[in-house]
C-alpha cells in the first residue's frame, strides 16, 4: 500500500512539472520584455535574449537620483548607453517602470508619472530590450511604435543612426552628459552637418561650433585619418528622399565598442578589453588644440607644431594683444592696415595684393565655382572688396567673403593641405620705409647694441654656473624614501652604486643651450613633448626632449626611457648624453641628428627623391639591426612598441637610428604579455595589442612590417588612399594576390632594384604583418630572409587590418608573383651580428 501511495506521489508529481513546464519557459523568455501591465522595481531588470544588455534603474557614481538606463550586461563596469528619463530625476526607491494602459512606456514614481514614449496605441504593447541595446515598443501586431534608437542619449551604438530626416526635421544626435554623475543633457552634442558638407558636427553652448569631422570621402572623414587604420567598425552612409544618415557594424559582433559623446566634448571610440577588464579609447576627437573650431579665431593661424600655437597671418595682428599674452586666442587678428579698395577717400594707390598660405586647412564657408583658371580665380577676389581670399584646386575655385575662420597648418603629405591666397594691401609686401621708420631702425638698433652687451655679461655669468657633468643622476626603483626614485651623488661615488648613471644637466644650461626655448630652435613635438635644438658651451649640438605639462605621457615615460636607453648601446640606436630634473622640469638631452626622421624624408613630395634605392636599403638594415640588438643581445631583452617612421632618426650619413622608448618594455623569453593601457600609434599596432592588449616581440615585428611597406612604396599607412583599399597593408596584400605586387614600389625609384630583389622585400614585409603573431617571424628569422630567394620564402597569409570589399579570403595566399626576369644570384645583405 506505501509502495503504491509512493508511486502515486511521483506521478502526480511529474504530471504537475509538465503542466507548469511552458509557463517557466514563458516566464523565461519574458525576461527581455515589458508586457502591458507588468512593471519592473528599483531592484529588478529586464535582459537581452543574447545577456548582452541590460534594462533597469541605476544611480550614477554618488549622485542621490536613480534613472531608467540601459547598459552592457558583460561588461563588469557598470557602462550606461541610454537614458530614459534624462530631464527627471527619480528620488522615491518605489518608482517603477511599466505600460500605461495607454499603451506608453512610463516610470511611476508615487502620485507622479514621466512619460519616456509619447505615443498613441488602441491596443496592447510590449517593450523588448534587443541584444543591439535598443529598447523596442510593439504593438500586439509587431509593429514598432517607438525606440529608443530614434531617441539617442551620449552613446553612438551600432546598428543607430545619426542623421536627419530631411522632411521631417527629425534628427538623430547625441548630446553629452551634464557631469560624470548627472546624466541630464550637457553643453555637447554631435550631429550630421545640415549644410551639405557630409561632416560630423561637435557643437557647444552657448558658443556654437567647436570641432568639425571633416568631409566624408566614402571611406573616412578627412580630419580623422585614424579611421584609415580602423579594424573595428565599419561606417555607411545613406542619402535618400526620406533621410540622409551614418550607421555602422562591428567586424566582430563579439565585441563591446561604442562611440560616446564625453563630457569634455571629445567624441571617443571605446572597446572593452576582456582580458584586462577596461574600456580601451581607440582615439578621440579633438585630441589637439588645432582641431577646435575657431581655436585662433578670425584671421588666425593654428600650428600644432609651433609655440605658441596661433600666428596671425602676415599684415595682421592680435586683435587683443592682452588676451594673447594668456593664451586666449579667440579674438582674432585684425589688419594692421586697410584695404586699397576700402580706402574710399583715396583715389590714388597700389592696388591690393595676395600672401600665400601653403600647405593649409582652408577656411570654413567658402563660395565655389567650378572649370576656372588660377588668373580667374585671383581676378575674382581683387575685383570684390568683400572677398578675403581665394584657392585653387582640381579647377575648382573658392573664395571667401568676410572672415578667414578655422585656419590651420598641416604637413605637406596631409591630403587634406591646399594653398590660400589671402588679400592684403600692397604695402604688406612691399613696405616702403620712410625717415621716421630709418629713425625708428636707428634708435632700435642703439638699443639692441645696448641689450647684445647685457646679454653678454649674463651669459658669462651663467657660464660659471654651469654644471661640468660631474654631478650624475641614478634611477634607483628600489629606494623608495628618494622623491620619485631618484638618487643623486658625486662622480666620486660612481662604483658605490650599480644603478643606471647620466650625466645631470642643470636646467639654466639647457635654458641657455636652447635659445630660452625659442621656437626658431624648434625640432617638433611628440606624444612626450617638444624637441628643441641645442648647442653645449663645447660646441657640441644636441636635441633636448622637454615633458610637457600637457603631454598624454608623463614622469613615468621619461623615467622609463631614461632608464632602458642608458643601458643600450648600439650604432642603430639613439644615443642619450644627459638629463634635467629640476622642479617640475623634466628633460632628456640626445646626441643631434641632423637629418631628423625618417618621416621627413619618406613622405614629403620633394624630399623623398634624396633617398635612393641604396639609402633605402641602408636603412632597412640599421633598423633591423637595432631592433635585433633589442630583441636578442642587449643585456635587456626590450620590445620598443612604438616603432614607426616619425621614430627612425638619421644622422649625417643617414644611418638610422631608433628613438623614443617612452613605451619600450623589459620582456623575458618569447611569450606574450597583458597591459590595459594601450598605447602606440594606428596604423603601427599589431592586431593582438590594439585589440586584446597583449605585446610581445611580434608586436615590434609587425611595426617593422608595416615600416618596410612605407620604405618599398613611400606612402604612409593610415593617410594612404585607393578606391579598393583600407590603407598601404590592403592595397599591397591585393596587388600580392594578383600578381601586381611590383606596382607597389616608389615610381622615383625607377628600374633601380631588380625585380626579385623588391618581391622579396614584399615578401617578408607580407609575413611581418601577418594577422596571427604565432605565423610571423622573430627578427633573427627576419635578417635569415633577407638572405634567401625568394622562391625559399613562405608564402604569407592574410595581413591584418586588410578589410577590403568584405572580410572574405581569409585562407593564406599560395601563389607568388610572377618574376619577369630571372636572377639567379642570392640576395645577401643583413647578417647577423
């Protein structure tokens, strides 16, 4: 009878399970959706079908408000992508959110309700969180009667747009938060230029427009050449009847990346990193002071390579000579003289003339005409006392009325760099002096004979005070009571201590070397700093690299590339005299190179000529052997990190030498390591670090791949352009597959290397950049290569960074180019050392 009550009981019991089987699984499948009255609390959420977001109420940081947001579910730092109720802080804990019976997404909060959709429905809605982060309101027929997607708050997810509609007058922007802890709207937003130009907009309030994307090109927008290097996203463009708007994919659908309109008014392109559990900023927009709209305001011209950053163009001056001397350059230049054609009471006259500006971003606002000749253009301008200036390009004219606004300086090889003709009086060029200017030239000249003698005298006396190198600086990490780590002693206490020793410069002397910092001694400027040149009191030159205040780099950079690069000696590698520590001044002083970097050479128009086919494979050999002394017989095992052609200095002779180790790190053996702070340049990274953070010796063989295409072709990796191709790593990786890859080379080098001889220097450069570390070669393999024929080497596979026309061909490439003519003789050029 018990056995029989027993069974009884079990039946009953698995009868019961498969009654409430599907409303488990009902209630299961729900967990991504809101149905008409239902509601979720304070402490509940709603997730995504995939787990990939999250619905629910959240308090940002330390703030006493909660809001209805949506954030990603993975991501163990808590990311907010929309917020529902921006403009209505929840204080009750016993809000809730849920469907009126109207069919309205709203959030109950005690007698009072706030209304997220503002919608009419006649019959039941549900609102479900998608796995694209987009919060969704269907009718009980499917059809969507609002998102949250049309309604962006701070954060650009893939699959939204932003755009306009262009009868409508809706648009899709986002607009930044108040603070870190207020996400009510900020004083930033970013939107799809009305005006015609297909650009991204960064405005400001009040003030209005503060940063400009720059033109889109069907693959970037011009002032974001970082975009060339891009191996995240994919950006489309639509422009139809209806609406005109970006959206864009991920290649990797995996993967968290979003792009946020931050409160500092940077947009920024974020990427979690699973690995190191941090979001990673891929790059962001405006980084520099020059690419703030308007940043040296009317007539102003804006150099990030220069101190101080805003010149006035020639023939004007600071409108606010005071607000200049503080760094405030948003009044402008004026003219120091008027315009012949404005001069009404003047009948008599030279007429105006034209100051060229090379090498330029032009002005915003311009008016256009199209098939004109330079001379028509010019004419145009001086006929019309409005225009200020006028350009020239492609046959294609432009002119401006009124202010010159948003002027900058770019290098020669930007494409975006054209020349503006700007107008000026006559006597700006050419100035006749008069005898109270001879008077005013005498009086001044009495006076800097006066000065020149002052001068001398300090000079002198400063002389004495320069230090004689005996004082020397020691990198002790291990002494923790010296400020910062540093240990100073006496030349005579030299053995005591095996530390790393330099020679301590004071800072009056670097002071008096360079010239006071003056911007004629200027070499340039880096993620550390500027570069200044300067001239010992023994006649030697040296550069002196000087930590910017407002360098993204810092204490913890110089202390590390003082520290590796005076333990390294080697002919391919930079060489470091000496350093300043003094109060918040911090300095590295190089032996001088007179040819600069490579950079200079390689990618300017005229320049690049000087470097023929045998200087070229000068270099390629001193880079290599510098990076063979890094990898394999320094007394440390270094992976630089940062390799690229700006960082290939040459002397003289142009011996290359490898500089900046700011970012180099100490590694043991050949296996990978994790950092969460990436840090390089695009284009330069290999795939592993930009995108899961981990660097090893591959990571430097991938640069050197990279730098061995600019070398072969003379082109620039992420401000190279073609129709079919990403960048330089794509468009040789096509000509390689089909058979083309000698269109690759420099055309001024002419027919000087032998066919084989460049095929193979494609070759190995192809496995350098190979998309997996574990298929490319150490840098021993790399000098064994340069010695073997091209027959004998391995076929590459699929480059990274290559997304050309899809992702398809993923499989290696197993044919070679064809070799026109036969050489039969062993390339033989490095070996080993």
């Amino acid at each position: 009878m018990d056995m029989l009550t027993c069974k009884s009981t079990r039946l009953v019991f698995l009868l019961m399970l498969l009654v409430l089987c599907p409303f488990f699984h009902s209630s299961h499948a729900a967990r991504d959706t809101i149905s008409q009255g239902q509601s979720i609390t304070i402490t509940e959420t709603i997730v995504s079908a995939g787990a990939k977001f999250e619905l629910g109420f959240f308090r940002p940081g330390n703030s006493t408000y909660q809001y209805v947001g949506i954030w990603f579910k993975k991501v163990s730092k808590q990311t907010v992508t929309w917020v529902a109720n921006r403009n209505y802080q929840i204080v009750s804990s016993s809000a809730v959110l849920t469907i009126s019976n109207d069919g309205n997404l709203v959030i109950v909060d005690g007698q009072l309700s706030y209304s997220v959709s503002n919608m009419s429905s006649n019959g039941n809605a549900s609102a479900t969180l998608l796995d694209s982060g987009n919060l969704v309101l269907r009718d009980e027929n499917s059809n969507i009667l609002w998102q949250s997607f049309d309604f962006p708050s701070h954060t650009f997810l893939p699959g939204m747009k932003l755009g306009y509609k262009n009868n409508s007058g809706k648009s899709w922007s986002l607009v930044s938060w108040r603070n870190l802890y207020d996400p009510s709207p900020g004083v930033f937003s970013l939107e799809l230029d009305h005006k015609g130009i297909t650009q991204f907009i960064t405005t400001r309030k009040p003030e209005g427009l503060y940063w400009t994307s720059g033109p889109w090109d069907g693959k970037i927008f011009s002032f974001i050449p970082e975009m060339r290097a891009n191996y995240i996203f994919k950006f489309s463009y639509t422009s139809n009847q209806e609406e005109t708007y970006f959206t864009y994919d991920l290649y990797d659908p995996s993967k968290a990346s979003m792009f946020v309109m931050d409160v500092s008014g940077q947009l920024q392109q974020l990427s979690w990193l699973e690995s190191t559990q941090q979001w990673i900023l891929f790059w962001a927009e405006p980084i520099i002071q020059c690419q703030v709209y308007a940043f040296c305001g009317a007539f102003g011209l804006c150099n990030q390579q220069a101190l101080p950053f805003c010149s006035c163009i020639r023939g004007f001056e600071p409108r606010s000579s005071g607000n200049w001397e503080l760094n405030d350059y948003s009044a402008g230049c004026a003219r120091k003289t008027p315009l012949q054609c404005e001069n009404h009471n003047q009948t008599t006259g030279d007429p105006d003339e034209f100051v060229m500006l090379s090498n330029v971003q032009l002005p915003v606002n311009p008016e256009s005409f199209g098939s004109w000749s330079i001379k028509e253009c010019k004419s145009a301008c001086l006929n019309n006392c409005s225009c200020t200036g006028y350009a020239l390009h492609n046959y294609s004219c432009s002119i401006w009325i009124g202010d010159l606004i948003n002027l900058r300086q770019l290098a020669d090889y930007n494409s975006s760099a054209r020349d503006l003709y700007v107008k000026v009086p006559a006597s700006v060029l050419n100035p006749k002096r008069s005898k109270r200017q001879l008077w005013i030239i005498l009086v001044l000249a009495v006076s800097l004979t006066a000065i020149s003698s002052a001068a001398i005298i300090w000079w002198m006396w400063v002389r004495k005070l320069k230090r004689k190198g005996e004082d020397l600086i020691s990198f002790d990490f291990n002494n923790k009571s010296t400020q910062q780590g540093l240990v100073l002693k006496k030349g005579a206490e030299k053995g005591r201590n095996k530390a790393m020793e330099l020679p301590l410069f004071s800072f009056s002397s670097v002071f008096a070397a360079t010239n006071n910092f003056t911007a004629s001694n200027k070499l340039g400027e880096g993620g550390f700093g500027p570069v200044y040149k300067g001239s010992l009191l023994n006649g030697q030159l040296v550069a002196v690299k000087r930590l910017s205040r407002k360098s993204g780099q810092g204490w913890e950079e110089l202390k590390n590339e003082a520290v590796l690069i005076a333990k390294l000696q080697h002919k391919n590698l930079v060489k470091l005299l000496g350093c300043c520590i003094e109060g918040d001044e911090k300095i590295l002083i190089y032996e001088y190179l007179p040819n600069k970097s490579l950079d200079n050479f390689l990618f300017d128009p005229v320049a690049h000529g000087v470097i023929d086919w045998t200087t070229r494979i000068h270099i390629i050999e001193g880079i290599v052997q510098g990076l063979l002394y890094l990898h394999q017989y320094s007394r440390l095992q270094i992976i630089h990190r940062d390799l690229k052609a700006s960082n290939i200095l040459l002397d003289k002779d142009m011996n290359p030498k490898i500089s900046d180790f700011g970012m180099a790190r100490i590694f043991c053996g050949n296996g990978s390591q994790a950092t969460n702070r990436i840090v390089g340049t695009y284009g330069y990274m290999s795939p592993e670090y930009a995108l899961e953070g981990l660097f090893s010796i591959k990571s430097d063989v991938f640069s050197f791949g990279v730098l061995l295409l600019e070398i072969l072709s003379g082109k620039k990796n992420t401000g190279f352009y073609h129709s079919d191709s990403l960048n330089l790593i794509g468009y040789a990786w096509d000509l390689w597959k089909s058979n083309r890859a000698l269109e690759l080379m420099d055309p001024i080098l002419g027919d000087t290397p032998p066919a084989n001889v460049l095929l193979g220097y494609i070759n190995i450069a192809l496995l350098c950049v190979q998309e997996s570390a574990a298929d490319r070669p150490t840098m021993p393999d790399v000098v064994s290569m340069f010695n073997k024929e091209i027959a004998l080497l391995p076929s590459p596979k699929r480059p990274a960074f290559s997304f050309v026309r899809g992702m398809e061909n993923l499989g290696s490439s197993n044919r070679k180019p064809e070799i026109c003519s036969v050489n039969d003789m062993t390339v033989s050029i490095l070996e080993a050392r």
